[in-house]
C-alpha cells in the first residue's frame, strides 16, 4: 500500500470479508484519552511531552524554592494544556479553554462552609461538562440526528482533560461545602488544578492530600528519579508491546469485520479489547504516576491488578480506584449509600455506576455498559445477603468468583467497545441466534 500503513491482518475473517469496513471502531471515549478525528491520540509518547515540559518541569520544580514551586507547576501546566490544545485535539478555542481552569481558580477562593457559592461551583461545572461533552448527545436524544437537529453544534470539542478536572472542580467545591477541606492558597490550588502529568489520564486527585504533598515534597532525588523513570518506562512498554499489538484483533470490532468472521474469533476479539484496554488504561496511570514522582509528588495509585479478583465489587475497588472512589463518595453516599432499604440501596448502585458509564463516553452504550456493571454489583449484593461468603473460601469457590468475574467484565466491554446495534450484533452472531 504505497504511502500509506500496511493493511492490518485479519485475524479470524473468512477471506471473502472485504478490504473496506463500515461500522463503529473501537475508541476510549473519555476526555482524558483523546479522540480527535475518529482516532485515539496520546500524548504521553511523544517527545514534546518529556522534553518540552515533563524534564523540565521536574527540574524546574526541583530547584525553585518552597514559595515558587506551586506556580512552576502553573505556568507548565497552563502551557501543557495551550500547547497539546493547539496541537492535539480543540485548536484556538480548545485552547482558550484555559480561561475555565482561570474562572474556577478565582470563583473557588469564595468557597465557604455551607455556602451556596459551593453549590453554585459544583453547577458551573457540570455545565461545563455537559455543553463540551453531552450537549450534541442530550439534544440528539430530544431532537433526533443532526440533519434534524438545529441545535446539533458542528464544531464539538472536549477540552483537554475534561473529564478529570470537572471531577476535581466539583471535589473541592464539595469538600469546601462540607468543611472538610481547607481554602489553601491561590497558588496551591492552581497548581492542584493545572498538575499536568495527571490532567489528560488521571488519577483524579483529592485537594487535601495534593496540597500536602506540594508543601512537602519528597527531597529525594536520585530515588525518585530512578522510580519515577523506571515506572514511566514500564508504562511505555505495557502501551507499545502488549496494547498496541492487540490493535490488531480490536480493529474488526465493527459491524462488517463481525458479519464476516468465523464465530469462534469473536470471543477472541472481545478479550483482546479487555486485555487492550487494562493494559492502555493501566499504562496511562504508570506513566502519569512516574512523571509525579520526578516531581518528588507521590500521587494515588489506580489499578492493582482487577483482573484477579473474585468477585465483582473486589474487581471495582482495584479498577480505576480514583474514580471508584470519588463516585464513592460524591454520588453513592449522597444518594443514601447502603444506609437504607436494600431495594433503594440497588437503586443507588444502578445510578452510581450509570454515571460511571456516562462519565467514560457520550453515548447511550456507554450508558448500558454502566447499567450492566450495577446490575453486576446489585446481584453480588443480593448473594451476599442469601449466602453471606466464608472467612476462607475454598479453593474451587474462590476459582469460581474469579471466573464468573472475568467472564462477566469481558462481556460488559462490547458496550464499551461498539455502540449499540453492533454490540447487539455482535452477541447474536456470537450466540448463533
């Protein structure tokens, strides 16, 4: 193919399956991870990100005294945000979306606790996550397509980081409400907000512990450089060696590659995407985590190994822990946690995890992907209250959980993967139905 990539192999496709796909592909649908132009962009492996900003940033950050640092952190974070806006997804305007981070920085200095000022803070930043993120979704859903739609907006785009730092908005302005957490200093919580090796992937940071750790960082240098490089590097090989190989049999997730295959290559495709997308996710983590740690700034893990759990709440407490997390605690426990009748404690778990599925994608797959996974941790509610589970499971028990898990997460990622009629598709071409 001159001028252009090779043709991807196609991994279980009867040769009669055409060159050309129509379909969904497969793509990350979070404000985090980019989506620009109908494909996954990275920033984490490009040049720019470590010599331009990442080295010295770190450095910059290293030698500048205790009063200078928070705002080393904002002048490369605003620069981070300007630069990768300009050159990676949103241009001007995305770039010009700095002046929310601004907005906020400057709002956020009248928080109080109690205060409706807190209230009106968590709004303001839903709206902006809903005008960049949901706006042609929700219309779509009233008015229909967007030759039907006048309201359709032609020229979206997500802001860099969008679905991170909205969450670390609406944290603040709810802990400032509470009065559990402290006003800190303007400089301080621009740099909270603007921290660029977590603005794009993650995790979502809390003020209190982030504060702290920016007044103290740890003066160690050599030893966290050394694991500061060693796990960013780690990160770099699990998106290059394991991730992006299995592009390869991800890629025929879409309507055409499905109605072509061989039935037993779809099973095969499907767990090459839940491999694909621990792996990515997980290497995005490892790399925001060991760019932290040159800073001297230890910030929260996010994965521990979900994939070997043996039952499904064990399998959320280990995936994307920050964001179970703040769901935790600012939907589920709002929302009357397990304090009350269980009914209406399976009711909060469905619209927890729904949020989840929404937070990951515009779209009403993303949508069912969330429903299926509480009706997932409903269920395990339900068999705990029938057959409460021993301090030591056996050993054919415990390779059951782990089994059903498994299986139960991998199929819950063709809504992730695929919108809704080709993940239907999918799983009666897979059923034989």
């Amino acid at each position: 193919m001159p001028g252009g990539l090779p043709p991807q192999p196609k991994y279980g496709l009867r040769p009669s399956a055409g060159e050309h796909r129509t379909g969904y592909t497969p793509q990350h649908g979070r404000g985090g991870l980019l989506t620009h132009h109908g494909r996954l962009t990275m920033i984490f492996n490009t040049f720019s990100y470590f010599l331009l900003f990442l080295v010295p940033a770190a450095i910059g950050f290293r030698i500048a005294g205790a009063r200078w640092q928070p705002w080393v952190c904002f002048f490369f974070g605003a620069a981070f945000f300007v630069f990768f806006s300009l050159t990676q997804i949103g241009g001007a305007a995305g770039a010009f979306c700095l002046i929310i981070f601004l907005w906020e920085s400057a709002f956020s200095r009248l928080y109080k606790p109690g205060s409706w000022l807190c209230l009106a803070g968590i709004a303001q930043a839903l709206v902006f996550l809903i005008i960049f993120k949901y706006w042609n979704f929700l219309t779509g859903l009233v008015l229909g397509p967007p030759p039907q739609n006048p309201w359709y907006w032609a020229g979206a785009f997500l802001p860099l980081g969008i679905s991170f730092f909205t969450f670390e908005f609406i944290h603040y302005a709810v802990d400032r409400y509470r009065g559990t957490a402290e006003r800190g200093k303007l400089a301080d919580y621009l740099a909270f907000i603007l921290f660029f090796p977590t603005m794009v992937a993650g995790p979502i940071k809390r003020y209190p512990d982030f504060a702290a750790k920016l007044t103290q960082p740890s003066l160690e240098w050599a030893q966290d450089w050394e694991l500061g490089i060693t796990r960013i590097l780690v990160g770099l090989a699990k998106k290059f060696a394991i991730a992006d190989l299995l592009s390869a049999f991800t890629v025929h997730l879409n309507m055409a590659d499905i109605g072509q295959a061989e039935r037993w290559a779809l099973p095969l495709w499907l767990l090459a995407y839940g491999v694909k997308i621990y792996v990515d996710f997980s290497a995005y983590s490892d790399i925001a985590i060991g760019s932290a740690r040159l800073f001297g700034i230890k910030v929260p893990e996010n994965f521990s190994w979900p994939y070997t759990r043996t039952n499904i709440a064990e399998f959320w407490a280990h995936w994307h822990i920050s964001l179970t997390q703040w769901l935790t605690d600012y939907v589920f426990i709002p929302l009357g946690g397990s304090r009350r009748a269980p009914r209406r404690v399976y009711l909060n778990v469905l619209t927890t995890l729904a949020v989840s599925g929404l937070w990951h994608g515009a779209g009403l797959n993303f949508l069912v992907w969330g429903l299926w996974h509480g009706v997932l941790l409903a269920g395990h509610r339900i068999w705990k209250s029938w057959c409460p589970p021993s301090a030591q499971p056996s050993l054919w028990g415990a390779a059951a959980g782990w089994a059903l898990t498994f299986v139960s997460v991998n199929l819950g990622w063709a809504f992730f993967c695929m919108d809704l009629p080709t993940a239907l598709f999918f799983f009666r071409r897979i059923s034989g139905v």
